[in-house]
C-alpha cells in the first residue's frame, strides 16, 4: 500500500496521578500520512512530543481521541481503538520499532536476541540466525561477542544488538526512536545506509534523529511537532 499509515486528528494527555489527577496535554490533532519508500522525520525541540507519538503507533500509549489507520495484512486497523492481541498481531507483522533502549533478556544470546523476531514470523531458526549474523558483523560487533548475553555490553554494543533486532524483519512500516543517539561515527553511517536499503525495499520509516547530520542524510520530509502543541491555533 502506498500509504500504510494515516494519523488523523490524534491527541494525547497524560494525568498525574501523584499530584492531584492533574492532566497534562502533550500533543493536540497530530495529522499525517506515512508513505511506502520514505523516510519522515518528527522534528522539534525536547518535550515536544515526539517520542510519545511513535508510542502511540506503535500502542505503548493510549489515544485520547482520532485514528491511527494502519494497513496490517490487507486490513483496515485503528489502532487507537484496537484490542491488545490486534495490537501485539499488527506489530508481529506490520510495525516494527527501534527504541533508544534494548530490552536485554537474561542469558539470551545478542544472536538469538537479534533473531528472535524473524523465527516469530516462522523463519527456521538457522536462517535466522545467519541472518541476524550478517547484521552484527555488518554494525561492526564483535563476534566474540555475539554468543553472550547483552545486558553486560556497552551503551553502543547494546544499541548496536537494537538496530539489529529492529532491522531484521521485513515490516513494511519501521519506526525509529533515536537509533544513532550511542553511536559512533563509524556505525552511524552504517545505519544511514540501512535505512536507504529500507526505503528501496519499499518500508515507510518514521524516525526521531537529534543528530543534524544523520537527520539530514535520512530525512526525505520534516514533520514538525510543534504544530500540534496542545491549544495552538491552525494559521
């Protein structure tokens, strides 16, 4: 599908439950469009949003009013209104997500954690397994590492077992949550030409990149956040 996400008039608060229920809006009619073959990139300063948008793509957050139409397998998913199990479905299948964080799992090998994903989606193991091989000897981490359990690695090891895991699938819609933010020079423009290879196979990326230059090399349009600050009015 050409355009297998639509965001339509979302809004999203959080309450305080710790200080008296008090509501705190973070993002008001968030409008867009996610296009097969592009990157877009949320822009804006810290605090804007950004992040708690792609949660809500992704169904970390709730969604106090509008759409998120996804195309998941032929359908037609709001996601704003889905149950959890259409939720866990569309991210089996359709939405895959790097966060700036890796969930390490005790004495889980970075292999099998980077293939984990691919065997969810009934590849056989060992061709899963060399595939999340060709990843992070491509992301440059070392092999001797590659049999161990992240949770001991470096920031920039971890991110690096992340990416791998993240990029592992043929989801046709990735988001990416700050993906470069532990790394090195080196492993940045790595991942720079993972996300072209991406956007060639026809993926919809949408990305949040602090990082001028990264932003600048992936970035095929700006979506800027700040017009969906909460009581701002549309010129």
């Amino acid at each position: 599908m050409a355009t297998p996400v639509v965001v339509s008039e979302v809004s999203k608060s959080f309450t305080m439950h710790l200080r008296d229920g008090i509501r705190l809006p973070v993002v008001d009619g968030v409008s867009f469009a996610m296009k097969a073959g592009e990157c877009a990139v949320l822009g804006g300063p810290s605090g804007a949003g950004k992040s708690s948008i792609l949660k809500m793509l992704y169904g970390n957050y709730s969604v106090d009013a509008g759409q998120i139409v996804v195309d998941h397998r032929g359908q037609l998913i709001d996601l704003a209104k889905a149950s959890p199990r259409t939720v866990l479905s569309v991210r089996r299948d359709t939405i895959g997500y790097v966060s700036q964080f890796l969930r390490t799992v005790p004495r889980v090998s970075a292999l099998d954690v980077v293939a984990e994903p691919l065997v969810s989606l009934g590849e056989g193991r060992e061709a899963a397994r060399a595939r999340a091989q060709e990843l992070l000897a491509r992301l440059n981490l070392p092999e001797r590492l590659w049999s161990l359990p992240p949770a001991t690695f470096s920031g920039g090891e971890q991110q690096r077992v992340n990416i791998a895991r993240g990029f592992i699938t043929p989801h046709p819609v990735l988001l990416l949550d700050e993906p470069t933010a532990s790394l090195d020079a080196k492993n940045r423009e790595v991942v720079i030409e993972m996300i072209a290879a991406k956007k060639r196979d026809g993926a919809a990326l949408l990305g949040i990149f602090h990082d001028a230059d990264v932003r600048e090399a992936v970035a095929d349009r700006i979506i800027d956040v700040t017009q969906f600050a909460p009581g701002k009015i549309a010129a």
